[in-house]
C-alpha cells in the first residue's frame, strides 16, 4: 500500500512539502509588514477620534445632550474592536509562524461523518479512541496530527445534535488551514453542510468533498460472504445518486464541478489496523491496544480468518488511495499558492472585516448627522416660524442692520435647500426660467433685481407661511400688557374727579398702584409662566417624536455594501474574533441615540425659566409727585401719557427678558450647539470614512501583491505594476486590469478560478475608456456604442444602454459585476 502510487513518489512530494514551507516563509515576512501597517492606520484612527470627541464631551451645555455619551461609547467600543481584532491577527501570525514546515489539512464535516475514522486511516496511528461509536459526536476537540510533513486537523463536527459548540472550535482553526477536505456520507446529507461549504468558499478555503459510504464491515458474517463473493464495496449507480444530489445542491450556492472522492472510511481504518497485526507477535497485545470496541472484534475475526491479500483488496476497495492522491496532487502542484493564500488570504479577510466595520460606523453616523439637520431644521420652523415672503421683503427694502441682513440671507439659503429637495419637474423648469438656479437668489437679491418676487408663489406652495413661537409669544407679552395697563387708565377719569382737589390724593395714588403692580406682576408671571409650560410641552413633545424618529433611521445597503459577503457569518470567528452585523446599530440607538433625554431642549430652558414676583420693581415708582391743582384735562392726559410710558416699560422688560431666556438660551444658544454636535458627527464619520478608504487601498495592496504572486506562480512573467488595478469581493468576483499588450493564456484564469474558488476576470486595459468598461462588464457582452462617457463636477460616468435582457449580466448577482467593474475602472456606470 504505498503512498501516492499513482503519480507522485514519495521524494517527489517531500520536495513539493519543502517548496511549500520557503515559500510560507516569504508570505509570513510580508504578512507581517501587512500587520504593521494595519497597525498604524488604527492607531492613528483612535488618535485622531479622540481629538475629535473630546472638545465635544467637554464642551459647555453638553450635560443637555445624551449624545456625548454615545459618541464616547461609540469610540470606546470601536477602539476595543479594533485592539481585538489586532490581537487576534497577531496571534493568528503568531500561530501560523509555528507551523511554517506544517501543510495544514483540516477534516471539516458534520458529526459522526468519519472524520476521526480518515485520520486514523491516513496516518496509519491511533487506537481507536476518538473513532465515534455511531450515535455520538465523539471528537469534542480538535487534534492536531503531524504525518508525513503535513498537519491534520481533526475537527468536531457541525450540524450534529448539540453539537454547536463543537461548530465553533471547528471554524477557529479554519484560519490556519491550506486546504480542507469536506466529508459527508451516504446516509442523509444535512442542506445545513452545503451552508458550511459556502462559508468556506467565501473566505477561498479550497476543499474536496469526500463521500464516506457506510455499510455493515462490523459484522463479520455480511464480512464473510462480501469476501466469498468478492463483492465491491460501492455500487456505482447509487454513488453516481449521491454525486448528483452533491452537485446540485452546491450548484444553488454557487460551487460548480466539485470535486468528489467516495470511500469507505471504516473499510480503509479496518484495513490498517489488520494490517499492523499482522507484524505483531503477540496479538493479543495488539488487540488489547485498539480501544474501539466494536472495530476490535471485527480485527480479531480478520487476523484469524482471512489473508494480508485480503486486507490489501478491503484498502484497495475503500477508496482511500484516491484521498491520498487528491492530497498530493494539490501540494504538488498547488501547494505554494495554498500557502501564500493562506497567510496573505486571511490578512485580506481582516481588512476586509475592519474596514467594513468603520464604512458601517461612518454611514451610521453620518445617517444620525443628517438626522439631527432635519430635526434641527423641524425644531428652527417651531421657533420662527415660516415668512419666505416676509424675509424677502426686509431684504430687499434694504433698512436693515448688517447683522439682520446676514441672518435673513442665511435664513433664505434654509428655504432654498428645503425647496430643492421638494420643487417638482414643472416647478423647477418655472425657476430656471426665472432666475437659472434657486441658489441664485441671494446674489439677486444684492442686486435689488424684482424677479425674485415671482417666486414668492413657489416658495410658499412648498413652505406655507406660519407663525413661529418667538412671534406668538412676542404677540401675547404685547397683548397682555395692552389689556392690563388699559384696564389701570380706565379708572383714571373718576379717580381724578374724586381726588383732584384732596391733600391725600397722591398718597392714594401710589397706594392704586402698588395694587396694579402686584396684579400686573401676577398675571403677567401666569402668562410666562403659561409660556415656559408651553414651551417644555411643545419640547417635551418633539423630543419623544425625535426617540421614535431616531428608531426609523435607515442605512442605504449600498452604503455599506455586502456587509457579511468574503467572511463566514455567525458561527465563524475570525481568529475568534465575531463579526460585527449591521444588527450591531441596535447598540447604538439602545444604548445611545434612543436613550431617554437623548437630545433634551427642555433643559436649555429649565434653569431661570420662570420669573420672579417683583420683577417690575420700578414699576409706578419713578415719577415725580403730579400737581394735582392743574386743570383735570391735564392731570388726566398728564397720568394717561405716564401710564402709556410705563406700558412701553414693562412689555419692552418682558420681551427682553423673553429675548435672554427662550430665544437665546432656548433657541440660539441651542441651536449653536446642536450645530456643533452636527459638525462633530461628520467629523467624525469623515475620519472613519478616511481611515476604511485607507484599508480598502491597503487591501488592494495586497490584493495586487497576492495576485502578482499567484500569476509567477503560474509562470506568467509580470510585477506589481502590471495589474493596473484591481477589485475584488472576497470569496465572489475578482477583476484585474493588465497592460494592452499582454496576451491573457485561457489556462492561467482557469487555473486562477479553481484556486480560489471565485471567478477571476483578467481583462486588458484600453485608451478608449468605453472598451475598458465594455471589457469590465464581462461576462455582459456590449458594443461601444452602447456606452456614452460623460463628466459631471470631474467625475467621469458611463451610462450604458441595454435590453432587459443585458442588464441581468451588467448588474450580477446582488449588484457584484457592475460594481466591481466600476470601482476596477475608476468610472461611475449607470443603466439607462
């Protein structure tokens, strides 16, 4: 039973195994360089966040935002990730280091699939005991075997019953393996196994699929009479069943023309052991050493019964020379690239997952900052209201102050873009008639010109004009004081007929208005009183809206892309790192945004307020005595002037101080800082989206340098700078622009398609920019004149042409074809 009979010797491959390791070498100095740089992008991330936030945290007022504390647990949370994340890829570099000699083979299968039963036959060591009995999920751990220059990796398996945690461990060492071999059996394949296959896929773990068949070698009657009548161990029919069965359910996952190697795994493990016995003295010794019980009685029966002739045919019928073979032929002639993929391929895989992670952050924050604009917006109409009109007007008559003139034009620019992002077809073509561009009108404006005042119409229709709060309230302060201090001059007549000619007549005076001080001090306290409670109603109202608001947020998918795409989903860990989902923005709005007083402007209000009695101290004690002798005409008109005068007093007291307390510290000072918090989150999501472009640049890097590799490998003579550019989506699509002038071998890309198991598109590059995208879109066949290249503010755009029956193959599968093709050329595609 020699090894790899058919085609390798055994110094053939122990030469491949040492090509394999220099070439592990080289993939791990350059992984680790890889590692370093990934390093300082995120420690430079975090540096640059905490100069962000921390102005934010500590900035006056922040006590009235439930924001800060988001953002804090925001970056704490992702610094955390990040250190994680870093951790586990050194110590994923760090684990790989020690078995730079070691090609990996890891058995991965669901349970009681004869994992353990392979390794004990390929190994040819063992006694038995982690062989499962037939209804348990025996391996709980996984074992780690060196043999021949390799190292197999024996897994528990998935799928089982309770056996997820077993999943788990089985999915950890994914990471360090060159190749896995996928076992399934005869008897009732789980679609929960091809899941797993897919997983793999994504994250270009090669494998073949072993078929374990079982049958009934334990018992050694049916083993008798399977001898008597040299009987095979497979029918072929029913093998050819499975295979089908195989193929079509990874063909609904994306896998074509796998590989699939039948065996019998309990023929092969019984086959080697018999065979050991045969060189031992003392059987029974031997026989004592195999810890199965029920394969022990089955060897006794062999060694007693039947031939080494015989134990060779059993090997022979188990197939297992075909599983050696696969083995040998993929270090043989892809073991290098296995290597490289292993070690570069999984760096990839971290990028991929960090970057997603801070592009995931960014838009969510961003989606937040734009939230908060709308809001902002929402709570500016509640305070002042909408008067285009009015607004316009002011302007235009030019009798403004600088500073009111500066803040009504910046008021228009607030409706210019609310109506842009509402004008219909018919509306808009009207304004460019008009004016060209609404974000013309202030310049008009300056220039006096009156045909912005046909567009009073159009502003209205979509900004109906309201009353605001700071008017409302302005025109209440006024009224009031109106009725109050009409009510004091209604008693004035008869008070000057009955007192005019008395000695105590001033002293009475001053006692009738003490009395109206006290109940214009009363009733206007009520009033502001009435005010400040409406106002927090009002707050309080629009701060629930905004909690259910916030709820509703939406991320546009495009935004963040495939998330899960290129990595193995829930169950598998990276290095046992989880990933992160776009569920994960339910932390956020739970324990940050959504929080109860996340953004609470009753607060700015709170403190002052009220208003004091007394308040109007001065109030009727600031005139001199009236000489009350004087013709009572003039004493009448004499105490109407003065009270008409107080009036003007103590509205212009209660609107000044309504002026220091609602609309300053209520509205403009909180408004400045909630533009502060805005600016902020956008500082923020900007440095997130700078630092996951920066990966993304590092991991076309490596992406370049992976293929540049993988292509010598093939023996194509090329560097770096031959791949003009490169995109890819792990586990998916891969497309590569080369020179014109290279000459594409079809034997190259296939090869290249089976090593990673994703469709690798090499395409070379043209001067016409509609061939080049025409040569993306692939497998879209297109003509150049279904491609028009314009520009629009530098960047360059393709809008394509095509049948509904074209654009399933420009688009792809979830969007990848044109996506890719628009990212390797650089030009934005759109369907028309």
């Amino acid at each position: 039973m020699g090894y790899f009979r058919k085609k390798i010797t055994e110094s053939e491959f122990a030469k491949a195994l040492t090509s394999c390791t220099e070439t592990a070498r080289k993939a791990y100095n350059l992984t680790c360089e890889y590692q370093r740089e990934v390093e300082s992008i995120l420690k430079e991330l975090n540096t640059s966040l905490d100069e962000k936030i921390s102005p934010l945290l500590n900035s006056k007022d922040a006590e009235h935002f439930d924001f800060h504390g988001f953002l804090k647990n925001m970056v704490a949370k992702l610094q955390k990730q990040s250190n994680n994340r870093l951790k586990h890829l050194k110590d994923a570099i760090e684990t790989k280091s020690k078995h730079l000699e070691d090609f990996t083979i890891t058995l991965f299968g669901r349970t009681k699939a004869g994992k353990s039963t392979i390794r004990e036959s390929l190994t040819k060591s063992g006694d038995g005991s982690t062989i499962g009995l037939g209804y348990l999920h025996t391996t709980k751990e996984v074992g780690d075997y060196k043999w021949k220059g390799l190292r197999i990796l024996d897994t528990p398996g998935i799928e089982g019953y309770g056996g997820e945690k077993e999943a788990e461990k089985a999915f950890e060492v994914i990471d360090q393996t060159d190749i896995v071999i996928f076992l399934t059996t005869d008897e009732s394949q789980q679609p929960g196994e091809f899941g797993e296959m897919e997983k793999l896929l994504k994250i270009n773990k090669p494998f073949f699929v072993v078929l374990n068949v079982k049958d009934k070698l334990t018992d050694p009657a049916y083993l008798q009479r399977f001898f008597n009548r040299k009987a095979r161990l497979f029918d072929s029919n029913i093998i050819e069943e499975h295979k089908q069965r195989v193929n079509n359910e990874t063909r609904s996952i994306g896998i074509y023309n796998i590989n699939i190697v039948p065996i019998s795994a309990l023929a092969s493990c019984i086959a080697q052991f018999v065979e050991r016995g045969f060189t031992y003295q003392n059987r029974e010794d031997f026989l004592n050493s195999i810890k199965h019980e029920q394969i022990r009685p089955i060897i006794k029966w062999f060694l007693e019964n039947l031939t080494t002739e015989d134990t060779r045919s059993l090997w022979q019928l188990s197939n297992i020379d075909e599983v050696y073979e696969q083995i040998a032929n993929e270090v043989n002639i892809r073991g290098r690239q296995r290597r490289v993929l292993t070690f570069l391929g999984s760096t990839i895989n971290y990028i991929d997952i960090m970057m997603k992670i801070l592009w995931n952050d960014q838009s969510f924050i961003r989606a937040q900052a734009i939230f908060m604009i709308e809001k902002q917006w929402e709570l500016e109409c509640f305070f002042d209201g909408l008067d285009f009109k009015g607004s316009l007007e002011k302007l235009m008559s030019g009798k403004l102050t600088e500073g009111k003139a500066k803040f009504l034009k910046w008021k228009l620019n607030r409706y210019v873009k609310r109506v842009q992002g509402k004008i219909s077809a018919e509306d808009s073509a009207f304004v460019k008639e008009r004016i060209g561009d609404l974000r013309n009108l202030v310049s008009l404006i300056e220039k006096r010109d009156k045909k912005i005042f046909d567009l009073i119409r159009i502003f209205e229709k979509y900004l109906p004009r309201r009353k605001g709060f700071v008017e409302e309230c302005e025109e209440k302060i006024e009224t009031k004081c109106r009725e109050l201090f009409h009510s004091v001059k209604e008693w004035v007549p008869d008070f000057v007929d009955e007192y005019l000619d008395q000695d105590n007549a001033q002293s009475v005076l001053k006692r009738r208005f003490n009395k109206e001080k006290e109940r214009i001090e009363k009733e206007m306290k009520a009033l502001i009183d009435e005010i400040v409670s409406d106002l927090k109603a009002k707050l309080h109202e629009f701060s629930q809206q905004y909690q259910y608001d916030i709820g509703t947020i939406k991320i546009e998918p495009s935004d963040i892309g495939d998330f899960r795409k290129g990595q193995m989903g829930e169950k598998l860990e990276w290095a046992g790192v989880a990933l992160i989902s776009i569920s994960d923005i339910a932390f956020y709005i739970s324990e940050g945004i959504a929080a109860e007083n996340f953004w609470n402007p009753v607060g700015w209000i709170a403190a002052g307020a009220g208003i004091a009695i007394g308040f109007l101290s001065w109030l009727f004690s600031d005139d001199e005595d009236i000489e009350w002798l004087k013709a009572k005409k003039n004493a009448k008109k004499r105490l109407w002037d003065n009270i008409d005068k107080w009036e003007l007093k103590t509205r212009g007291a209660y609107k000044i101080w309504f002026y220091k307390n609602i609309t300053t510290k209520g509205r403009k000072e909180m408004f400045e800082k909630v533009s502060t918090y805005i600016n902020g989150l956008f500082a923020v999501a900007d440095d997130l989206k700078k630092y996951a472009l920066q990966l993304r640049e590092l991991q076309n890097q490596v992406n370049k340098e992976l293929f540049t590799w993988l292509l010598q490998l093939e023996g194509v003579k090329c560097s770096e700078k031959d791949i003009l550019s490169i995109a890819r989506e792990q586990g998916k699509t891969t497309k590569i622009m080369v020179p014109d002038n290279w000459y594409i071998d079809g034997r190259i890309k296939t090869n290249l398609d089976k090593l990673y198991g994703e469709h690798i598109l090499l395409f070379n590059d043209s001067n016409d920019i509609r061939e080049r995208v025409a040569r993306a879109l692939y497998p879209a066949k297109l003509s150049l004149n279904q491609i028009e290249i314009i520009e629009d503010n530098g960047q360059k755009i393709a809008k394509i042409k095509v049948t509904d029956k074209e654009k399933g193959l420009c688009i792809g599968k979830n969007g990848v074809n044109i996506r890719l093709a628009s990212q390797v050329c650089g030009v934005k595609i759109e369907i028309v």
